[in-house]
C-alpha cells in the first residue's frame, strides 16, 4: 500500500480526527484485529457477533496507527461521516446510516483515492458465477512475469475485500487484479467504480445466488454491468467473454470496449482445442490470433479450461506471447483450500474436497471431474467414484429442482455412489445419510483402496469435516 498520514485519510474519507495529531504514519490496512501490526489502520466494522469498534483499543494497543470508525472509539481514529447514498448499491444491504456502511463507503473512496494516485496501473476486473477464484489465481501467474502484480490473497470480492484488495497496490505495481462478485443489482457498478477495470473478464452467468436476483436474466444483468463499465474500445476497453455461454456472449451488445471471445466454440478468438482430461487435469493447444501453445494445467476439472483461457486473453492483451502464457498457465498450482483439493491417500483412495461452495453449474463441473479422475489415464482401468453431497444454499425456489437436475447429472455421468448428506431434495436416486457423522461412518466402512471420494456442498454445511476425517482419522 502507499504510505498515507492519518490526517490525509482523513481528508480523502471526509472523515474527522478523534484522539489523533494526523502525523500517524498508515502502511498496512486490516479488518481484522488479530492481522494488525505496526502501521495499521483498522477498519472498525460491526458484525453478526461482534462489533469491530469494540476492539479499537486492542487493535491500537497491537501497534496500530489508528482506525477507520464509523462511531467513536477508544483509541486515535478517523471517525467517518454517514454513507451517502446506499439506496441502489451493497451498502443498502446494511443499516445505510450504520457505522458500517460509513466505514465501507469510506474504504471505497481510500481505495478510489489510491487508483487515482498510481497513474500507470492496469486494473483487470473478473465476474461471474462460478471461476472468479480459480481465474484470478491464473490470471496472476500469467500477468506476474509481465510486472508487479496485486491480486486478492483468497475469494476476496465484496465491498470489504475488494476495495481491501486494491489498497494493497503501491507505486511499483503495474496490473491490479480483482474478483468482483454481486448478491444484487448495482453492486459489480459500484466496485467497478472504486477502481475503474480496464479490462472485464466475464466467464459465466449460473445460478449462484439465484435466490436474490430470482432469475437468471437478473443474474446476467447484473453480471453485465462490468463489461457496461469499461473504458470504450478506442481508449483501451477489453472485454474478455465466454463464448461458450450464450448469456456472457449477449453481453457484447452492451459494451463499447473491444470484445475478446474465449471458448471452445471455433469462432472464439482465443480458443482450446483438442482437449483431453490426464487424471482430471485438461491439456489444450492454446490457439490465438498470434500463434498457439500447448497448455497442461495441473488443476482439476475440465470447467478449469474456460478459467485459463480467460487469462489467457488477458495477458496476451497485456503483451505476454502464447509460449510465454501456456507456460504460465501450466505452472500454475491450486492455491485456493477447499476448491477441488485432490489429495491421495496412501492405501491409494483419492479424496477430492471441493467443500467450499456449491451451485448447480459448479457441482457438475466437479462431478465430471470425479468421473475423469475414476476414469484415469486414457486406456486405464476405473475406479470407484462416490459423490458425497450436501445441501446447495441460495438457490430460492429452484433449489428442489436443482437438486434432483444434480442427482440425475451423477447418474448420467456414472457416478456408482451418490450419497446425499441431511438433504432429501436430491431425490430417491442418492443414498441418504442424516448428518455429517452418518457420512464419516458410512465412508469408513464401505471405502476402498483405489476409490474416488468428491465431497462437496455449500460451505455452511461443514461438509469439509467429512474431508478432514478422510485424510486424517480421528
Ligand atoms: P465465489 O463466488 O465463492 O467467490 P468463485 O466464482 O470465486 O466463487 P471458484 O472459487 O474459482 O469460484 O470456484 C468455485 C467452484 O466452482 C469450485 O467448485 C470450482 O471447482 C467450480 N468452478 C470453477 N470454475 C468454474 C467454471 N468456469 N464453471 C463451472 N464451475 C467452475
Ligand atoms: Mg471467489
């Protein structure tokens, strides 16, 4: 981050000095008290559970500068005004006169304020349903080798971790990269707005969050407003989109940047082909309009080759060669936990923990990688696979239905065991288990050497502890 006296956040945040002389130096900032160190400006938020403002005092007595405050606070701070105009963006998800959303409207204009500062930074901003992660991660294994690079350290794409992220770039950095994720309307607008992308990536629209947009129009409409906010076409605008989705596709129509189609379809400008599954983990040859590459990513999951063509896109874009990016990209290791984490376990069974989220789009895509994996090298032998499934949230009135879309999907695939954990919405197809500890049992005394176990559900139903029991009996 770039060094800023309290007193200039102050100014920049229209925010007023409480217990402070403004000589403070800020080199770091954190939400979370336990990261602060010396330096630091905490962002004092409220919580479900517990109020950030509570812990000022602990923050400050653990060296930190100061704190960002949407109320006064025990210990030298910045106390910012009321957020203005919540109606229509993410902050309108909070108490709009709350500390909290006075907080994060001024984090944004921090943030704002150090785009503006840093001149020559290309800002790449990545959308989507499902891959944003996955994606960015790529993207900043091919962008480093061109320049400095800032990318969010996790799944860091809300109005905290987004605006959080960018204050992580300083004077050296030459490509910003962003996850920006939306729960409404309007929200991808205002985080495009803390830092202008000039380059949009959008990879997918699917049913993730279906139950706040109530359709998948509205998804695409609001997964769209990226592409709407890029510079046009003539002042450097590129919009990365998946040709292989009809609803990322449409949204050519709607930007003036330059449009960069990426894909399996032949009319994608970047494109893959002939591509074949090694254990789960997609080869490609990489073909562009400047040349091709042979790419063999070391993720798992044949959805991972729309993900790496996207950055692929980017950083042709931003002047890597084909070569250079096909190297990039097949060097490139899982990083995110939790996200189809292949372990294999010494009596040869395979555990594939993918517990930390799941749609309708993203549990396909891991359960076609199961059956790569059970498939094995071309001309192998198979192996047993289980799907090992939890409840998919958010979904609103579609869930019952895309629960038994998921358990048909298992079937058609081949997938020999679906075992459906506390959940009846998938339907008489799956074996059903009443809880974690149910699962855990069923999977100690039926697994064998040689089967392929994927876990995976939305995060809030702990379906990761089944994948810890696997690789490390209790
Ligand atoms: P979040 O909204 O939780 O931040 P994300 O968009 O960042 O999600 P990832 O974390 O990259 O997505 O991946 C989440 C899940 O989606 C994983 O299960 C992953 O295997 C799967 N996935 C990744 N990319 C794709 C894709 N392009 N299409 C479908 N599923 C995908
Ligand atoms: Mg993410």
């Amino acid at each position: 981050m770039i060094e800023m006296r309290l007193a200039e956040i102050a100014a920049v945040t229209g925010g007023r000095l409480h217990r402070a002389s403004g000589e403070e130096l800020v080199t770091a900032v954190e939400f979370d008290s336990r990261a602060v160190g010396p330096g630091g400006l905490f962002l004092a938020l409220p919580g479900e559970r517990v109020d950030g403002h509570d812990f000022a005092a602990a923050a400050v007595a653990a060296g930190a500068a100061g704190v960002l405050a949407g109320r006064e606070v025990d210990a030298p701070a910045v106390i910012v005004p009321p957020a203005e105009q919540a109606a229509g963006t993410y902050l309108a998800e909070f108490d709009p006169a709350g500390a909290g959303a006075a907080v994060l409207a001024a984090l944004a204009r921090l943030a704002r304020h150090v785009v503006d500062t840093l001149g020559d930074l290309t800002v790449v901003g990545v959308t989507g349903s499902s891959g944003k992660t996955s994606t960015k991660d790529l993207l900043a294994a091919v962008l480093g080798p061109l320049g400095p690079t800032v990318a969010p350290p996790g799944s860091f794409n809300n109005e905290l971790g987004h605006p959080w992220t960018v204050l992580r770039a300083d004077a050296a950095t030459r490509h910003l990269v962003l996850e920006l994720s939306a729960r409404g309307a309007g929200h991808i607008t205002a985080l495009s707005a803390i830092a202008p992308p000039r380059i949009g990536v959008v990879l997918n629209v699917g049913r993730a969050h279906l139950g706040e947009f109530g359709s998948q129009e509205a998804v695409a409409r609001a997964k769209g407003e990226l592409v709407e906010a890029l510079p046009a076409a003539a002042r450097g605008g590129v919009a990365v989109l998946n040709a292989d989705d009809p609803a990322v596709a449409a949204m050519a129509g709607r930007t003036t940047a330059r449009v960069v189609t990426v894909g399996q379809a032949p009319e994608a400008a970047v494109r893959a082909e002939d591509v074949t599954l090694d254990g789960g983990r997609p080869r490609f040859r990489l073909v562009t309009p400047v040349g091709e590459a042979a790419v063999a990513l070391q993720l798992v999951g044949a959805h991972h080759v729309g993900n790496a063509l996207a950055a692929a896109a980017v950083g042709l874009e931003l002047g890597a060669t084909p070569a250079e990016v096909a190297a990039a990209l097949s060097a490139s290791r899982p990083v995110s936990r939790w996200r189809m984490e292949v372990t294999e376990r010494r009596d040869g069974v395979t555990v594939v923990n993918d517990a930390y989220n799941a749609n309708p789009e993203s549990m396909r895509a891991a359960l076609q990688a199961l059956v790569a994996i059970g498939a094995g090298p071309p001309g192998g032998s198979g192996r047993r696979t289980w799907a090992v499934l939890g409840r998919m949230a958010e979904l609103g009135e579609q869930a019952a239905a895309a629960h038994v879309e998921v358990a048909a999907a298992a079937a058609e695939l081949g997938v020999d065991r679906l075992v459906a954990v506390d959940h009846t919405e998938y339907g008489s197809a799956a074996e059903h288990v009443g809880d974690v500890d149910a699962a855990v049992e069923l999977l100690r005394a039926e697994l064998r050497p040689g089967d392929v176990v994927l876990v995976k559900a939305s995060r809030a139903v702990g379906l990761d502890r089944i994948a810890a029991d696997l690789l490390h009996p209790r």
